[in-house]
C-alpha cells in the first residue's frame, strides 16, 4: 500500500508542477500539509490498524473527489481523468482491506 500511495503522490505532484504549482518535497512539508489523522502509537492489534488505514484511504479518496470537483469546474480533463483513475485504486485498495477484516 506504501509503495502504491508514494507512486500515486509522485503522478499527483507531476501533475501539479505541470500546471504551474510547486511540489512539496521534504518529509516535514508533506506532515505539516497532511489533512491524515496521526497514526495511534500504541495500536499494535493488526485489526485496529487496518480500519486506522481503512479511514485514511476513505479520506483520501474523499480529497481527490473534491479536487476531481475543481478539475470539472476548470474544465480540465487530463487532470479529471488522473484523479478518477487514483480513486478507483484508492476505492480497490480499500476493498481489499474491508475483505481482510472479514475473514
């Protein structure tokens, strides 16, 4: 999931500078500009961590709806199209989670 999330960030940063904006590039940018609650420390239980992950990807994928929002009212549709692809492996990715707490 890590690796999938850093390459997602990296299309998403690209993406941005394309457009004329400046990438956040050091650890301490990105936490202070995260909207992600802080992981709980002393959650050890795999069960917690994975619904603590669970939430951080609806989360996520609820951003990139609202910036997939803005992209239609600017009638961008590259930028559109990115952002609906990172929501489905997003929203696949959350699947495969939920599926695991099942078993």
């Amino acid at each position: 999931f890590a690796d999938q999330a850093r390459a997602r960030n990296d299309e998403l940063a690209e993406r941005g500078v394309t457009l004329g904006g400046l990438a956040l590039g050091t650890v301490r940018q990105v936490a202070e500009a995260s909207r992600l609650d802080e992981p709980e420390v002393e959650a050890t239980n795999e069960r917690r961590l994975i619904e603590m992950l669970l939430g951080g990807l609806g989360r996520h994928a609820k951003g990139l709806r609202e910036a997939r929002e803005v992209a239609v009212e600017v009638d961008d549709a590259d930028t559109e199209d990115l952002l609906t692809g990172q929501i489905r492996e997003v929203e696949k990715s959350a699947w495969f989670l939920s599926a695991s707490l099942e078993s």
